[in-house]
C-alpha cells in the first residue's frame, strides 16, 4: 500500500525570515534538560520507525517519528546544545529554512497521533511523542498550522472557551435540553459543588448522549456535582495545534471554575488529550500544585465500582473487545480501570492482539481527525485497528475516547462492520441499577 | 620517541584527558538548561519514581513482545555486537590491566582464546549492521556522518584487538601500537558524537523511568 | 686441552692451530653443524663451512670501547669457558683493546694505527657503548682527539663495522632522556661501511661468534633485518619463543612478584615484561651457557636490546599499561569540562526566551 506522499502545505502569510525566526524562539523556549537529553541520544537505530503505524502501513520512511522532530534537533543543536558553538561555526546546524519548515508541517501534523508507541520502543528512552508536541508549538507560531479545521477549531476555542464557536449561555441551553430529552436532572453553574466534570468538544457535537450519562451517574452516587459552563470544554484543541497560549486559556478557565465552587475533584471526560492535559500539565500552567483531584471518566466509574457507590446491573456475557486510548493507557497510566468496568459489567472480554498498554493507535488522535487531506493516510492506519477488532470477532468494541470512538465508527462504517462502537461511560449509564436518587 | 612510547604515553594521558572535559562538558551542558519544576500530583511516592527510573535502565533492553515481529533481526544483531564488545572489553587482560592501573580496579579475566572468539562475532555483526544501515530505507534517511565515523572507530580497535590477540597476522609491536591509537581515536571522539550514548543511555532511560512512573504510565 | 705459550703465527691457518690444540677435521665438522643451526643455515651448509674454517687466515679485529659501561665486553669473556669458541677467539687477532690490552697511552695509540695500516680495508671494527657527538664531540676524547673523528677514521678503512651492546647499536643508556653529551649509535654516525648491530644490554655471547664464525667461514656478514640485526638472532621475540606462553594465552598472569601466580611460573605480562616487542634470542638459547633468562628467574624482559627501552617508560608498566593519567589530571580534566558545560547552558538559558510562564520541562 503505497501513501499520497505528504502535501505542501499553501504559502503562508508571514514572511520567511520572520516565520523561520518565530519558530526557532518557540522551539528553543520549549527546550529543556529533558528535552534536551531526549535529542543528544538519537543514535539513528530506526526502531522508531517500526512501532508507528503510519510507517508501518506506508513504508515511506518519511513517517519515521525520529525523523519528524528534524527541525526542532537542528534548532537545537544550534542554539542550545553544549557545542552549539562548534556547530555554528562549522556550519553544521545550518539554519532551518522556511522551505524546511512548511515541508515538515505535513509530517507534524498529518503524520502523527502523539500516540506514543515510538517512544515505547526507542532504546534510548527518547520521549518522542512529547518532542512532536513541542515541535507543534513552533510550528504554530510559525503561521504554520494546517489551516483547516484545526486551526481554525483552535482560534475559536480561544475567543469562547469553545472549538465551535459556542457561548456559555448556549452551553446553558444545550444541557438543559439534553437533561429534558434524556430524563435526566442537570445541575449547571452551581455557586458550590464536590465534583466537576468537564466535556469534549466531540461530544457536544456527536455524542450528546454522554453528558446525560455523566449526569445520571453523578446522580446515582449521590454526590454533589455541577457542570460549569465557565469551565467546560475540556477538548483543548489548542493542544494539538501547538497553541500554547490558547491551550493555558482554556486549561486555566477550567481551573478557575473548579476553584471559584470549591471543587474537591474535577473529571475529565471521555477523550485522550484532554486527560493528559488536565491531569498532567495543567498544575504547571498553574504554577503551583492544583489543590483538587483530576480523575478520568473511566477511573471515576472504576473507584466507584470498586467502593459499591456505582451499583450496575451485570450483562449475560456479551462479546465486545476494548481499544485503549492512547493518551488514557500508555501515556496517562489509566489502562487498569476500563478493564475493571468491563468485568463488573459482566462484558466477555475478548483482547485484542497487543492490547493494553502498547495497543495501536486508532490513527484519529493528536488532531490527525481534524486534518481533512490526512484522511486518506488515517484510513490507511486505521488498517492495523481493523484487523485487530476484526480478529477477537466481538460484537462490540468499547472505547473511553471519543476521538478513538469517532475514528472508530468512521473506519468501521467503511469496513462494513457488523460490531458496533459503544463509549463505556454511556454503557456504565445504561446499566446502572436504579435507586430512588436517579 | 617511537610511536608505540608516544601510544603509551602522552598520547594515552592527552586522549583520556579529553575524554574526560567533553564527556563533562556533554552532560553539563545538557543537564544545567532551565529545568521547569513539575507540579502535577504524582501517582506514585519518590522511592517508586526512582525505583521507575532505575527499572527502565534494566527493561528498555529488551524489547516489548508487540515490536518483536518488525525489529528481531536489528536488535539481535545490536545483541550480538554489544554483547561481544563488553566481552573484549572487561573480560580481555590487557584492557582490565589498564583500568587497573589506572584506578586500581582488578577482577578475573577470560581466556584469550574466548576473547578471539568475542571479538570474531563483534567484527561479523558490526559489518552486517553496516551493510544494513546502507540497503534500509529508514537508516539510509537517519543516517550522517557521525554514525560512519563512529562505526570506524569501534571497528577499528576491535580488528586491530583480534590480529594482536590471535598473534598470527602481522608484527606485535606494529599492531599493538596501530590499536592502542586506534582506541585512543575513539576515546577522542567519544564525548562529540553517537558514541556518547553509552552514557546517555543511562540519563535517558532513567529520566523517562522516573518521569513515568509519576504518570503510572507504560515503559 | 695443552696450553701452547708460542707467539701467534700470523699466517696459520685456523685449521692447524686447532690440530695445534688437538682438535681434528671431524671436531671441526661438530663444531660446524651446530654452528649452522644456530645461524639457522641449511644443515648442508656445514661441510663448506668446516672446509673454510680449516683454511681461514687470522683476522684483525680492532675493538673501540667509548660511552660504555664495559658489560658487554664483560658478558663476552665471563661466558668464555674451555670450548671451540674460545680458541676461536684466541685465533682472531684482537689487536686493540684498551681494557684487555697491556698497553697504555700513547704506546696503545701507535698499536692502534699501526694495526689500521697494516690490515687497511681487512680489519674488523668492533665497537661498543655509544658516541657522544655535542659540542664537537668533547665528551669523549682518546689521546686528545674525539673519538668521533677516529670512530669515523677507523670506519672508513674497515672491512666491517659491528656494534655490540643497545649503546653501539642504538645509543642506549647514554642516549637516555636527557641525553646531555648527544650520544648516539654507530649507525647515526657511519655509513658507507657495512654496519652489523649486536643489540642487548649487554648482547648475548652466542650471538657474537655466530657472527664470526660466519665472517671467517665466509668473508661476509650474515642475513641482516631493516635495524641492521643478524636475522638469526634477532628475526624472532622474546615472546615467541617464551616458555610461558600457554599462560599468556590462558590469561594466567602474575599479578605481583612473588605471589600464588608468579610462584607457579604464570606470565609476567602485568608486571612489565617486554617480550612481544623485543627482538632477542635469550628466550632460545638463554644465558650462563643454557642456563637461564630474566624470564625464567621471574622477572619481565625488559626489552634491553630494543632502541630507547630506556626511555620507554617503566620496566614494570606493562605494554597494555602505559602512562595512566592520575588523579589530579583527570579531576581537572573533569572540571575544566564542567565549568565549559555549564558555560554553555547558561549562555543557553539566557537565549531561551525566559518567559516565566513559559520555562520548559
């Protein structure tokens, strides 16, 4: 199976030198002892190459994730390394060009999910999945973000806290709509509340069903929750697009919100990046340790399961397989608790090949599903996740990601599947054993 | 001053020195950049992060069984090549001999029969891997100049190591000399180039180990 | 064997002055056959050889001793003992030798032209110890002349020039580092005349009348190697021929004089020895008659007869050892590296865009 090969991206508007220099200050900004580490270590082995999907079903040795961070090593080596000066003087490092740039943009953002298996395999325990992120923030400030869909997706969540544009009084209307269609009681901008859950931006648009789940489950525990339209979205699109200041804005409204009713847990939705973020970067944006929990869906409903304040009704044995999302498993630690959910939910587990913490990526994360002319190299990856789901032969295949759902559903629409995708948070809604709180 | 005294001699002080200055001057340079303190609450305690740390040093050796399928070949011949190094390297006499009298050091040596041995299935996997970095797409793409040279420099000492060693081909003193400056070249170019992996490897592995094991994430 | 006081006839030949001392043709042939095995001659070679040694005439041989410590000459008579080898060198004309010689002065100084005149272009040439050349060769003078004037006087006229001993060859000792009087060996000085070098400190006996035995059987000097070396003796190491190698190969070495290891006999190559580097025959046919070598008595070789074995560090550093760098060097070493490092990443950080919000991980 032979790829397009990568696109050129269209002139972009900043001129060369000022785009070239923009970059090299984000690149050199986002650069630090580990990071630093992470690129003296390379010694060209090529494993890398072997783990990523896009290589895998490509050949094309482009994909190779090392080889997608080039610019970035070269800034590097130019500026900041221990020998920079060597480099500079013998013209080893020379200046990355804007040619350079706009040719890379295609492997930055076309080409990789930040999915994290590359840095699985590297020897070297180069952490390359988070150099690409990195690589993303020079890009961006470059002018050089795919201009489709996604950039467009990261300005306006920037301007309103929403990917699409949404005010939060539009929030407002949308959640007591969902609340009277799903039969559900919605507490929203509560002056003070235990937990808050946030929501991805898919969701609002494809999987509104999910936020009555949230709503129904928080419920049934009988907790004190409230949705907060200040602190909402969780989606941080501007994550993917390298956006650093859109991805702070967004992360820190959310913070705010939490603090402003005294949360004591904040739960992040059913979507990879915005668990990452929240859990694992948002107390730096902070400056300071957040002084409330950040908890995933998944290991919400796991704890709850677990401790008897989540009561379900167990299914008869029904055959479904589980994708793991590569942010919550591999990268975020959070592989165990699906599995627990699975089981209490009666659910004949059938593994995939590879599953767990080293599963394929479906192709649609880190902002690939937002690039429209990547679709043609996202379906050639999302091959591998077919075949996979294919070969447990179960009925079902459940996911905690929306982006992965979504993938998922597309990729098994065009294969004729006769599984369907289902989201575990929504199952866990549809099987809980009612108590007069629901 | 024959080259063999100059080898032994000043040769040996000056090349070790500049060992020493880049290899310090490398981590440095690395590890004093500005350091961003880590805010977000940890899964687990110091003791496991640094246990994490310490562990992936030790398992990153061996690959995951989901990888083994596409990289079995590569890694086996990176084995084979390593593996037979340090053979040569801590098991020979003579090299344990000048660590000896350099720092005092002392443990048993093998065989010199052994040792050839090492050394013949290093010089074989180091041509195969050679060959393979010129026909593979991807390491044809990755590859510079510093992964030739520094595949010169370890092949080097290693060919000059088993004709002295093996004492058929050649005059001892002639080759004695070729290969205590031929180890001198790469104790030269070590700290510049991909050789200094063999200590970065440790720093690296260690970093993501500990970085990691707060996220509970998978290694 | 009759000791015979009448006055060397100088035109007997070597074959009646054996029969002189009872010796007869079968002897000689012996003698001549082991001659040939130690030369490393084809075994065929020998009848020729005891045909030309019964029929050789006496030959002059002028011995020049300058920076020398006198061993060589010592190690040459010490090992004389009653056989063949002696005669032979009661049979060649030692006509100057100034510690052997009664004469003294300016009698010995006319002996000594004398001999050159009468012999001119026939005379072998031994010297040992090396030749001081600084400062106009004032560091050695016979008779007030600098012996670097007669070395090259006495050179010019002879048939031959062997230079015993690490000193003569190669300059040895007195070449050593800081070499104040500009010693150096006969082959830095002569040229045009036939130069044999007889290296080792001192050289072994066996290798000096091999050499005339040659010379006489044959009128020439034997196979040489590119340092001017008899290939016979010095075509080989000490190391290939060392009884010790099995633990060489096993890696059984000796860590210590006198310890388990140096005790059971195990190799000297971590306590210095030279062996794999030093050309000789004292592995092969040993010293004191076959009795031994420094080797077998327990200590490394030291490479004496090899130019600036002096200079070449310590005798007990082994070959893999070298000079190691200490210490104090390495940690300045390290902290020069450090301070350059550390340099580097602060100028690094000063160009990284220090937006507080903004440091990296």
């Amino acid at each position: 199976m032979s790829a397009p090969a990568p696109p050129t991206p269209p002139a972009a508007t900043i001129p060369d030198a000022e785009q070239v220099a923009k970059a090299m200050r984000r690149f050199i900004a986002d650069i630090g002892p580990a990071a630093a580490l992470a690129m003296e270590s390379c010694v060209h082995c090529g494993r890398c190459a072997e783990a990523c999907q896009f290589y895998v079903q490509t050949n094309d040795p482009r994909y190779t994730p090392i080889h997608k961070i080039a610019p970035l090593k070269q800034a590097y080596e130019r500026e900041l390394g221990p020998f920079a000066f060597v480099y500079r003087l013998f013209g080893l490092a020379p200046q990355v060009t804007a040619k350079e740039l706009e040719s890379w943009q295609a492997l930055i953002y076309d080409s990789c999910n930040m999915c994290g298996r590359c840095s699985l395999i590297c020897p070297m325990a180069i952490d390359i999945a988070d150099l690409v992120e990195r690589a993303r923030h020079g890009l961006f400030e470059a002018g050089l973000v795919p201009a489709d869909y996604l950039g467009a997706l990261a300005e306006k969540e920037q301007a309103t806290g929403s990917p699409y544009g949404l005010t939060q009084a539009q929030f407002r209307d949308m959640l007591h709509d969902i609340g009277l269609k799903h039969g559900v009681v919605m507490h929203v901008d509560e002056a003070k509340a235990d937990i808050i859950p946030t929501v991805s931006s898919i969701d609002l648009k494809m999987f509104p069903a999910s936020m009555a789940a949230i709503a129904r489950i928080l419920n049934h525990m009988g907790v004190s929750w409230t949705f907060r339209t200040d602190g909402f979205d969780a989606d941080n699109a501007a994550l993917t697009a390298g956006d650093r200041a859109g991805q702070r804005k967004i992360t820190l409204g959310i913070i705010r919100a939490a603090l402003a009713c005294g949360a004591r847990t904040v739960v992040m939705p059913e979507c990879g990046h915005a668990f990452t973020e929240m859990r694992w970067e948002a107390a730096n944006s902070f400056g300071q340790a957040l002084p409330f929990r950040v908890v995933q869906i998944t290991e919400l409903l796991a704890e709850g399961l677990s401790d008897g304040r989540i009561r379900v009704n167990p299914g008869v044995g029904e055959r479904a397989t589980y994708h793991d999302a590569c942010q919550l498993s591999r990268r975020g630690g959070a592989s165990a608790a699906p599995r627990l959910i699975l089981r209490a939910l009666g659910v004949d587990l059938r593994e995939m090949g590879d599953a767990g913490d080293a599963n394929w990526c479906c192709g649609g994360g880190g902002g690939v599903a937002l690039v429209k002319r990547a679709q043609p190299l996202r379906d050639l990856a999302f091959q591998i996740k077919r075949r996979q789901v294919e070969a447990t032969g179960a009925g079902t295949v459940y996911t905690s990601c929306s982006g992965c759902r979504q993938t998922l559903e597309h990729g098994g629409k065009t294969a004729n599947w006769t599984s369907t995708v289902a989201s575990l948070l929504e199952r866990v809604a549809d099987t809980l054993a009612h108590n007069q709180k629901d | 001053m024959t080259l063999l005294e100059f080898a032994r001699g000043p040769a040996l002080q000056a090349s070790a020195l500049i060992m020493i200055a880049g290899m310090a001057w490398r981590m440095a340079g690395i590890l004093l950049l500005r350091r961003r303190p880590q805010y977000a609450a940890s899964r687990h305690s110091l003791a496991r992060r640094m246990g994490g740390g310490a562990s992936l040093i030790l398992s990153r050796f061996i690959p995951r069984r989901t990888f083994w399928p596409r990289i079995a070949v590569g890694v086996m011949l990176s084995a084979v090549f390593h593996l037979g190094l340090a053979l040569v390297f801590f098991g020979g006499a003579p090299h344990i001999l000048l660590v000896h009298q350099a720092t005092g050091l002392i443990w048993p040596n093998l065989p010199k029969g052994l040792i050839v041995m090492a050394s013949g299935l290093t010089l074989a996997a180091m041509i195969a891997l050679i060959v393979r970095r010129r026909l593979h797409p991807v390491l044809r793409l990755l590859s510079t100049a510093d992964d030739y040279v520094s595949w010169l420099l370890v092949f080097l000492p290693v060919l000059t190591g088993i004709l002295l060693s093996g004492e058929a081909i050649g005059d001892y003193g002639s080759l004695l000399t070729l290969h205590i400056l031929s180890v001198e070249a790469l104790m030269i170019w070590l700290p510049f180039g991909k050789l200094m992996h063999s200590v970065l490897v440790f720093a690296g592995r260690w970093t993501m180990g500990v970085t990691f094991a707060r996220k509970g994430a998978a290694t | 064997m009759p000791e015979d006081h009448r006055m060397p006839d100088h035109t007997e030949t070597l074959g009646a002055a054996l029969v002189r001392h009872g010796i007869g043709r079968r002897d000689l042939l012996r003698f001549a056959l082991a001659m040939t095995a130690s030369l490393a001659l084809p075994p065929g070679i020998a009848p020729v050889m005891a045909e030309n040694l019964a029929r050789a005439k006496r030959r002059s041989v002028i011995w020049l001793s300058i920076q020398d410590c006198t061993g060589c000459l010592e190690a040459l008579l010490q090992s004389s003992s009653p056989t063949l080898e002696s005669i032979i060198f009661d049979f060649i004309s030692l006509d100057y030798q100034e510690t052997l010689m009664a004469a003294a002065g300016s009698t010995a100084d006319r002996m000594l032209w004398d001999a050159v005149a009468a012999n001119k272009g026939e005379y072998l040439l031994a010297i040992d110890g090396s030749i001081p050349v600084k400062d106009g060769g004032v560091y050695a003078l016979t008779g007030g002349r600098s012996t670097v004037g007669i070395v090259e006087a006495l050179a010019a006229d002879a048939k031959a020039v062997l230079a015993i001993g690490t000193c003569a060859a190669y300059g040895g000792i007195p070449k050593a580092y800081p070499n104040p009087t500009g010693a150096v060996g006969v082959e830095d000085l002569i040229s045009g005349t036939p130069i044999v070098n007889i290296p080792g400190c001192p050289p072994m006996p066996d290798v000096l009348s091999g050499i005339l035995v040659y010379f006489i059987s044959f009128g020439r000097l034997p196979a040489l190697d590119e340092r001017k070396r008899p290939l016979a003796y010095y075509g080989t190491t000490i190391h290939d021929r060392c009884y010790r190698r099995s633990f060489y190969d096993r890696g059984q070495f000796a860590q210590s004089f006198d310890d388990d290891g140096a005790r059971q006999g195990w190799c000297l190559f971590e306590l210095g020895c030279k062996g794999p580097i030093t050309h000789n025959a004292c592995a092969s046919l040993k010293w004191g008659g076959g009795t031994s070598f420094p080797i077998e008595s327990g200590h490394g070789c030291l490479g004496c007869a090899e130019p600036n074995f002096w200079d070449a560090g310590s005798f007990y550093t082994s070959l893999a050892g070298g000079s190691p760098t200490g210490w104090q060097n390495a940690s300045m070493a390290a902290a020069v590296g450090l301070a350059g490092g550390a340099a580097a990443a602060l100028l690094a950080r000063d160009k990284a865009d220090p937006d507080p919000e903004e440091t990296p991980p």
